[in-house]
C-alpha cells in the first residue's frame, strides 16, 4: 500500500503528548513530507486538522531546506537497519517486532551517548 494514503489516517492516530500541566497537545503545528506527498487534498486536510504542512511544490528546485531536518530522521532509520532483526522483519507478531524496535531505539541512543 502507498504511504502517502495513510497520511491522514497516520495524523488521525497521533496520542496526546503528555507533559506540561494542562491539556495535552492533540496534533503536531506542522508536518513535513517531500514531493510525493503534493497535493491539494491532502494539505486541505492537514489544515482542517490544524497542521500546516511543509511540503515542496512539484517542478521546484531541491534548495527548499527540508533535507537539513529529514536527515535527522533518514539517518535513524538507516541506523535501525543495521539490526539484522528489524532489516527483515522475521517475526509475525506485532507486539514481538515492536519491542525487537524497542530495543534497537535503546541501543541507538545509549550509543549515542556514551560518546558525548
């Protein structure tokens, strides 16, 4: 299935982050997605939900600044992959990948710091 038709039910889904006192924020202010995620229907409903979505227009040069944040996010899942486990899913069952995702996020980030 194409990413880009679970974007809105993805947004739908997002829990409330818990925090700082008082209500908890629903939604993030705003999202990024590259081009394939253009489209006038899908930004409509993003604000609609009240999220403002930073996506390149189609034909526009590739100088928008988005890849300074989304390699942030490119570099993670490339880390992740490095665990042969979470490269191939072998596992059938959700809750096992899952906490198999788990321990790969705590390896990234112990790693991480132990080197600070």
């Amino acid at each position: 299935m194409n990413d880009v038709t679970q974007l809105v039910p993805l947004v739908d889904a997002i829990v409330p982050v818990r925090g700082k006192v008082g209500r908890p924020r629903q939604r993030p202010d705003a999202t990024q997605g590259d081009r394939g995620y253009t489209s006038a229907q899908h930004a409509r409903e993003l604000r609609e939900r009240g999220i403002e979505p930073v996506i390149p227009e189609w034909g526009a040069s590739h100088g928008s600044g988005l890849g300074v944040t989304r390699w942030v996010v490119e570099r993670t899942l490339s880390w992740l992959r490095q665990f042969r486990r979470l490269r191939v899913r072998y596992e059938r069952r959700a809750d096992i990948h899952e906490a198999f995702l788990t321990l790969g996020c705590i390896l990234i980030c112990w790693r991480f710091v132990e080197h600070l």
